[in-house]
C-alpha cells in the first residue's frame, strides 16, 4: 500500500495538536487530594452527644447515652454524672425531685439554662425554682483563652486573660453568645463565670453532698463543636468533679412531644398547603351542597304524557274507535304520499294494492283497515300495530 505524503502531513499536524493540548493541561492543572464532609451516620445522625461519649471512652470514663432519663428503670449511682442536654422545664416535678435526691447523696449533675422565649421573658421551671436560679436574656459573649502550642485553657472566673501560663499572647476564642443566662438569689456558688449585672454563664453549686453545675448552654459539647480545642477543654473542666469516679449518664432528649406537636410545629409547610387546597377544593364545589333530601319536583307533562293521558281518557270512556279512527288517518295520509294510486281504491283491490307494496298478506291488511271490536283490548291494540308497521313499510 502506497502511503502519500499529504496523509503522513496529517498524522504528524495530529500529533502535534494533542503533545500541545497535553502540554497545556499539565501546565495550568494538578491532582489535588480533597477532603469531603460525609453526613454522620448511625448513631451520629441522632445522638448529637455521640462524639462526646466517645471521647469519654477513650479516656476510660464509662459513658453512656439515652434519649429519655428513664431515672426508674436506669438509675444513677451515687459517684455518677448525669448531663441533661435539653431543656430543663421539660422535665417532669417527679423527676426534678428524684434527681436533686441523687444530687445530694453524692451526685453531680449538668443542666442547661432555658431558651428565650417571648422577648427577655423567660420561665425558670422546676428545676430552677428549687435551686434558686432566675434566667435574663444576654445579649453578650464570654471569652474563653486559648494558649499558642496547643494547649487549651478556660478559667471560668475571670473574662479574659491575655497571657498563657508560659508568659506567651494566648488567643480567644468566644462562647456563649447571646440567649440566656441566670441569677443566683441568696446562693454562694463554689464555682462561677460572670457576673451579677449581665448574668452568669456558669456556675457549680453545693447541694447536699453532690453539685448541679448550671451552663448557659450545651452547644459547644455537640458532635460538631466538640473537636474545637476551646471546647473539648471546657467539656473535660465541666465533667472533672465525677471524671473517674462513676458513670457518665449524656441524655441528649430527655423530653418526646406528642406526635401532634411535633406535626404541627415541624410538619406546617406540609400540612397548611394541603388545608388551604382541601379548602379551596370545598369552596368551589359549595354549589353542589344542600338539603340531605331533594326538592319535589314541580308539576309538570311532557307533550308524550299528554298524549298518553289523552288516549287513557278516551279509551276510558268508551272512544276506542276515535283513537283507531285518529291512527288510520295518519296510516292513509302516508300512503296517499307515497302510493296515490293505491289510496284511491276502495276494498279488497286497496288491500292488494297495500300488500303487495309492504309484502303483507292481504288477510293481515284487511284486518288492520276495519275497526276494531268495542271494549275488545287485545284486538285494539292488535290493529294499531299493524297500522304502525305497515306505516313504517310503506
């Protein structure tokens, strides 16, 4: 096979094109790893307090997780921790009850402020009333240090602190950010962090043998918080008092709605179109309502029932013959138009004439043109059918 030097001109300007495109791409782009976020699964996906456990463990701590206090049927030991993630109003009076009768035999237990409600209006509840707490709303933030090197501090009685313990400049990072935070009325806290014009974020109080340390909030223990160095150390700091001594209780729900709550305060955006659609839907076809039993119909005839009535009337009173007369007239008026011959006869040359046009027997043409007998039913009604059907035949 002969090769030509256009064809070999070709390949060559073809490789050319891709060494250069080749180039190009390796010039101006790399591989480069990336890193992508997968959603948590399993546990993760509910529990936000997983990452927590875990951590826990891993430092040797018994730890575990529920959903519910369940104080009944998983009660806690005397040395152990309980952390309530939720709000604390939820809980029952039976619970708050039982739970500062552990307190003070011993055990410590980790509450959350309540959330704002209405405004700066916010309810104490149980669990606050018995401990002599009032929540304010704050509007602020609270400093935590976080020292160059790696290492992590939060001193919970000052605001800030510009120097690590080696003299260096230590970075802040801020927490507890605006929601609620409480008063203490007439009770000395071993342990605090704020103050009493803006409200304390934190404090640890005595009751009994145990302690009820009170947070403003719990986000910085979540799954997604927790890894930040600021947080895990202000986690360890909290849970110190019961670290080896017992169990650590996280109850991340400690409170269910009922299904119809969780409908309609999450579920809204679905059901209040559907309501507005089924309402819609009912407007339009409101025209269809009314009585449950129909309206009488008004007294009316049709031009057939008038007919009909007309004929019972007669047959009635004895003018069966003016009916049969009333057929055989529009019987005649149809042959005169269609066979004027055969109308103009007389007898049996007009029954012939008639039978032999429809193709019926001269006996059944005769019988149908004489009049019937009186008060003879069967043979009135015999006779108009005939007329009828050699009207339709003619």
């Amino acid at each position: 096979m002969k090769v030509s030097g256009r064809n070999v001109v070709l390949v060559v300007l073809g490789l050319l094109v891709a060494a250069a495109a080749t180039a190009w791409w390796t010039y101006n782009y790399e591989y480069v790893e990336t890193e992508v976020t997968l959603r948590p699964r399993g546990e993760a996906s509910y529990n936000p307090l997983y990452a927590l456990k875990l951590a826990l463990q891993a430092d040797g701590v018994q730890a575990t997780s529920r959903q519910r206090l369940q104080l009944d049927d998983v009660p806690p030991g005397a040395q152990d921790t309980v952390l309530v993630l939720n709000d604390p109003r939820t809980l029952s009076v039976e619970d708050v009850n039982d739970l500062l009768d552990w307190v003070e035999d011993g055990g410590h237990l980790l509450v959350r402020t309540p959330p704002l409600e209405r405004g700066e209006a916010t309810r104490a509840g149980e669990l606050f009333e018995a401990l002599q707490l009032r929540p304010v709303a704050s509007f602020g933030c609270m400093r935590i240090a976080q020292p160059q090197g790696g290492r992590d501090r939060s001193d919970k009685g000052k605001h800030d602190h510009d120097r690590d313990d080696d003299g260096e400049p230590a970075e802040h990072a801020v927490a507890f950010c605006g929601g609620t935070r409480f008063r203490m009325l007439g009770v000395e806290p071993l342990q605090s962090w704020g103050d009493l014009d803006n409200g304390y974020a934190y404090a640890r109080l005595a009751h009994g043998m145990g302690t009820v340390d009170v947070v403003a909030d719990f986000n910085f223990l979540t799954n997604a918080s927790l890894e930040r160095p600021a947080s895990s150390t202000l986690a360890r700091q909290l849970l110190q008092p019961g670290w080896k001594r017992g169990t650590v209780h996280l109850v991340y729900a400690a409170y269910m709605p009922s299904l119809w709550r969780l409908l309609l305060e999450t579920a809204w955006m679905a059901w209040l179109p559907a309501l507005l659609a089924l309402a819609a839907w009912l407007w339009l076809r409101t025209q269809r309502f009314g009585p449950r039993l129909p309206s009488p119909e008004p007294a009316r005839r049709a031009l057939l029932e008038h007919v009909q009535a007309s004929g019972e009337h007669l047959w009635r009173y004895g003018r069966a013959s003016a009916l049969y007369a009333a057929v055989r007239e529009v019987f005649m008026a149809r042959l005169r138009r269609r066979d004027p011959l055969a109308a103009a006869l007389d007898g049996r040359a007009q029954a012939e004439a008639i039978a032999l046009r429809t193709g019926v027997t001269i006996a059944d043409v005769e019988h149908a043109l004489q009049t019937p007998r009186p008060n003879d039913g069967a043979d009135f009604r015999h006779r108009i059918a005939r007329l009828l059907q050699l009207r339709q035949q003619l």
